[in-house]
C-alpha cells in the first residue's frame, strides 16, 4: 500500500486558510492538480496513493468525478472572490484515462465555472497508453484539454515486464501519432531508467525510440526503490539488484546526449524540451512558488505558504466531501527558513538557477572552483548546475543552503 501521510497541524472543518496564506491571492500563478487514484493493477516500484478495485472498499470510479467537483466548489468558498484564473490544470494519478473522457471533462468544466480559465491555459493529463485510443483522444481534446503526457518508461519489454508496466512497447508511440492526430501540439513522453535487468544498450535504445515518436517534451526519472514497495522487498531478497549510482549517472549523461542532441534541451533536471512553449508550465508553477490547490484523495495542495494534504483513501475523501467537511488530513505553515529553503532547492534544478544572494557566499565560490556550477552564471549573480553538478544535485543543494 502507498505511504502513509506525515503529520500536520488540525485544519478547520470547512477548510478555512490562515490569512497569512489569503495574503497577495491572485498575485501569483494559480492552478489545479486533480488526483485520479485508480490503478488496473499496481506496478513494483510505486508508492504512489493509488487502489486497484480491489482496494476501493466503499468508494467506486463511476461517482469520482461528482466527488472531485464537490471539492472544486469548496476550494472556491475557501479562497473567496479572489480573481483567480487558472493558469495550468494537471490531471495525474493513478491512471486518469480509466475514467470515461467525459468525467475528466465534467472536472475541468467545472474548474473553469468556478474559477474561469485563463485564455491561454495549460491543461494536462497522464495517461497509461493501453488505456486511450485515437477517438478517446479526440474526445479529449474536444473537451479542452491541451497537453497529453504518456508513460512509455521503455521500449524494451524485459524491462516493461520489471516495472510492472502493462503496455506493450510500441504503443506510447502510436499513442502519440493518435494525440497530433487529435490536435495536441504538446506531447511528454516518461521515461524511466536504471531498472533491474536493463542495459546500456536498452537505456539507448528506449531514448531512440521516445525521439522517433516525435514527442516536445520527455521526462526520464532514475529509478527510485521506495520502501514499501513490491520492488523494495525483491532487492531486500536479493531477487533483483538494486540500482548502481555509477550507472545511474551513465544513464543520465545517455540522456543528456541523446536528447540535446535531438534539439531538447534541458529546463529542469529530470526533464527536457523543444523550447519554451514545450515547457511543462504546471511543473514550472509548482517549481517557483506559486500556489495551486490538490483535488482528490491524497493530494497536497500549496497557498500562501500553507501546505496541506487530503486524506488517503477515496472512501474517506469522499465521505468528508459529503457530509460537508474538508478533506484535508493536515496541514502545516511554513516559516521564512522553510520556504527559503525550498525555494532554493526547486529553483537550482532549473536551467535559470537562483539568485545568488539566496545562497552561502564561500559555499557558492567553491561549487564554481569544483565544476559544480556554471561561471558565467555566477558572475551574473545566479547560481545555475553545471551538468555535473546536475548529476550530484541533492548533495549540492544541501552545501549551499547554511
């Protein structure tokens, strides 16, 4: 089962923010993620809030969709008649294409009556390519949706069969041939690397074929070993090898090399795009402190530098959400310290860096004299990650932060 949620401070029933959170609303960029925590079946490595039907145990997919919209009109009683327009939606989950493309629709048509869109809006959503076709597609994009991010992972089937992943390779491919079909301009690809069993050769060869696909934008994400997880306890038996860090970073400079090479360039660590339109600007929301509010079981909304976080199972959600109530777990109010440093650890993993000043000076002098940050950068006041010193990030982050 996934993780269990970290511990917070009580929120108020009906949801109600500090006002220190309410403070300069609408100044900054306002979106939405919607959480959608069904899964066919549950794959090795995730840890994600997800449930098989199997694991529903009161709460069903056909009435999500009316759950979700009762919580976007308490987000619009809890933030007032602040003039929010919504900048960026990302649906995400789970699998968000089991439900019908009609609900996902409901949501974001609900999102827009209470909050409006912005005309240029960015709407997103994750989609297991054995779940859509080409006209669940067009019903898609029919229904406002903008951007379609598929979870390829690889093209080789040993390695699909490791991670649990149910499609086959070839499919993320035809998968994105359907969405140009349907008129989405923006199309991600994830990529996953350093699975037990895979190679050199793989790891190049899935890289080749997500740029064949014609994607604007691929994400390749290093295996992670979550504890928990079926995958945690096979590498705890010895049944499959833990990832190699040596590889890891191999696998991370084949990307590099690959996808520069095909005129993606880099704008966050583990992501890549044709240019700036291309850019994920849900993420890039989430990366320098703007606010959005987390729709669904489970998910972590941020306002004001007030993070909460929704109960987990979708039985709990939406009893909450019926009886009137929040359904928000907990939640907790981060002082200048906290939000200082994560503003520093978000924005190093951008292109753009930080500002300097952000940063411990004699620290920041010496990642420029170890090839960890960029000179000419530094000597325009920002810090931004040499591509070594993306390789060796988290350590980097943690030297500049006093």
């Amino acid at each position: 089962m996934p993780s269990t949620l970290p511990d917070g401070d009580p929120v108020p029933s009906d949801g109600a923010l500090p006002g220190s959170a309410l403070d300069g609303l609408g100044d900054r960029p306002f979106g939405f993620y919607v959480h959608v925590p069904f899964c066919v079946t549950r794959c090795g490595y995730c840890d994600f809030n997800t449930y098989t039907a199997t694991e529903l145990r009161g709460a069903s997919r056909e009435a999500y969709a009316d759950t979700a919209i009762t919580e976007i009109r308490l987000a619009r009683r809890v933030l007032g008649d602040a003039d929010l327009p919504v900048q960026t939606v990302f649906v995400g989950g789970g699998t968000p294409t089991l439900l019908p493309a009609d609900d996902l629709g409901r949501i974001l048509d609900a999102i827009d009556k209470e909050f409006g869109l912005a005309a240029d809006a960015e709407v997103t959503t994750e989609a297991n390519p054995e779940t859509v076709d080409a006209g669940y597609l067009a019903r898609l994009r029919e229904a406002g949706f903008t951007r379609m991010s598929f979870g390829m992972q690889s093209s080789r089937e040993h390695v699909l069969a490791v991670l649990d992943r149910t499609h086959t390779a070839g499919r993320p491919q035809q998968c994105v041939r359907w969405a140009r079909e349907a008129g989405f301009d923006h199309v991600n690809l994830d990529l996953i690397y350093g699975a037990p069993g895979e190679s050199d050769a793989d790891w190049r060869a899935s890289l080749d074929a997500a740029l064949e696909a014609g994607p604007d934008h691929v994400s390749a994400y290093a295996l992670i070993v979550e504890e928990g997880t079926r995958l945690a306890a096979q590498v705890r038996r010895g049944e499959v090898a833990a990832p190699d860090d040596d590889a890891m970073a191999d696998r991370y400079l084949a990307a590099e090399q690959a996808l520069g090479g095909q005129g993606l360039r880099w704008y966050e660590i583990s992501n890549w795009a044709a240019d700036e339109e291309s850019r994920c600007r849900h993420n890039l929301l989430y990366w320098t402190g703007g606010d959005w509010w987390g729709i669904g079981p489970g998910a972590h909304s941020h306002v004001g530098g007030t993070r909460w976080w929704n109960v987990k199972h979708p039985a709990a959600y939406a009893a909450r959400l019926t009886a009137g109530t929040t359904p928000a777990h907990a939640r907790e109010i981060l002082d200048a310290a906290d939000r200082r440093f994560e503003r520093v650890m978000l924005e190093l993993r951008l292109a753009e860096g930080c500002p300097l000043n952000l940063l411990d000076d004699a620290a920041v002098r010496g990642a420029v004299a170890d090839g960890l940050l960029v000179p000419e950068a530094y000597d325009a006041g920002r810090a931004v990650l040499t591509l070594r010193g993306r390789l060796l990030a988290d350590a980097v982050v943690r030297d500049l932060t006093p």
